[in-house]
C-alpha cells in the first residue's frame, strides 16, 4: 500500500471505532457493509481527488485519445439512449396507421357482438378466415362500409333451391339458430338467389357474409358473395364506450 494512503486508512478506522462506541440510535449506526463500501468508493475515486493523491502525472497523446474516444463513446450512447424510446414511439404510431382502421358501427346486424353507437379497430389485410368479422365495402347499391361474420369461405359446396342457399350439406334446425356454429342453410332474395344458383361452390376470392343479428341483417342473402377487393380488414378490437373495449370474437 503507498504511504499516503495509510494516514488516511488509520483516521477512518479510528473515527468508525469512536462513532461505533458511542451508543447513538439504530438509524444512525453505520453498518460494516457501507462503511466498506463506502471505503471502495473513496479508493476508486482517488483519481479524481488531487488533494489525497497528489499531483497527476501528465498523460500522454495516446492516453488523452483513447479517452476523448471513451468520451465521445459514452455520449453517443446517451444520445442513443435519450431518443430510442420516441424513435420506437413513432415507428409503432406509423405501422400502427399503416395496418389499422377504425370505424363507427351503425344500426343493430352484429348484435349482440357489436352495438350501434360502437367503435372498433380494423386490422388491414386481406387474409382472412371463415368465422372472422371483417369490414368490407358496401354494395354497389349502398355506400360506406359494412361489418358482417364471414360463413362461407372459398371451396365450400353450395346449392340454391326455392330460393334457399344450401352450405356445405349441413342443414341446420331453424333460421334463428345462433351463428357461426352449424349455419348452412339461408333464405335469399330474388337478386341473390339469381347470382348465387350459377356456382356449385363458392369461387376463390369470394365470401358469404352474415350478420350475427339476422333477422335485421343486409348481408349475402340479399346481395350475393363479397369478393375480396372489397374487404378492408379484420374487425379486431372494440374502442368505444370504454367499459365495453375488448377484442372482437
């Protein structure tokens, strides 16, 4: 050990002793832990403590480089660090308004999944799947957007007699039997009935939609299959009223 640093080492033990034998409360004791921990702080900062060191030596070019390097170093990573959380904000904000939507429901065809008065979050894609409540363009005699289940996907076998749709040879028990499980027969309208007795199964790139609320329900029994260009996305979440957000089954 250097010479300095003994002084220094024989006053600290002898003002612990002293400050240790005097019989002060609890919380002012100081516990053999941090006074050593303390005593590791105060060796690692000799460096900067000129008082207890002496004099620094003169550092050398390379010396004075490799530490402006260090330098330099830490503060690009502070600079980094300070922007990283708003850089990862913004690419999250940006793909989060590239992939989604929302949209306002109106009237009562998706009761009692979705209520009027409603707003859901729309995930854009055109990946979608039998059972999934997607929102897609309305019909030519329509505007805005519709929200509906999708029940017949591409490859199901279908058959229309007296104006009744038949899906996948599965008749069900009665037109008020819930949906999505085991719907497979469906009353059409004239127009949909006269597009949907050309085809045998449903065509690739095209979608039987319902609404789970069926008996007040504009859907592909009155206006026929929803090709996919028209699909917007997938009804995914529930936005408002607040008490009601949740995801979207």
């Amino acid at each position: 050990m250097e010479e300095w640093i003994k002084p220094v080492m024989r006053t600290i033990r002898h003002i612990k002793r002293a400050f240790l034998k005097q019989k002060l409360p609890a919380t002012y004791q100081l516990k053999k832990q941090k006074a050593n921990t303390a005593m590791e702080y105060l060796l690692e900062q000799t460096d900067n403590h000129q008082s207890i060191r002496g004099p620094k030596r003169k550092m050398t070019a390379e010396e004075i480089k490799k530490k402006r390097q260090a330098y330099q170093k830490k503060q690009r990573v502070q600079v980094v660090k300070f922007f990283m959380p708003a850089i990862l904000f913004a690419i999250f904000v940006f793909f989060f308004v590239l992939k989604t939507s929302s949209y306002p429901i109106a009237g009562q065809s998706m009761k009692p999944t979705l209520n009027a008065g409603e707003r859901v979050l729309v995930q854009r894609t055109k990946q979608v799947a039998r059972y999934d409540v997607i929102a897609f363009k309305a019909p030519l005699a329509s505007k805005g957007t519709y929200v509906k289940r999708i029940i017949g996907v591409p490859g199901d076998r279908i058959w229309v007699n007296e104006g009744k749709l038949y899906l996948s040879e599965e008749p069900i028990a009665s037109d008020n039997e819930a949906l999505p499980e085991n719907a497979s027969r469906f009353d059409l309208s004239e127009e949909a009935a006269a597009q949907l007795r050309l085809f045998q199964k449903i065509p690739a790139g095209h979608y039987f939609v319902l609404g789970d609320n069926r008996t007040h329900s504009s859907d592909s029994r009155t206006f026929g299959f929803v090709e996919i260009q028209a699909i917007e996305g997938i009804v995914v979440f529930k936005m408002v009223p607040f008490k009601e957000i949740g995801k979207v089954k």
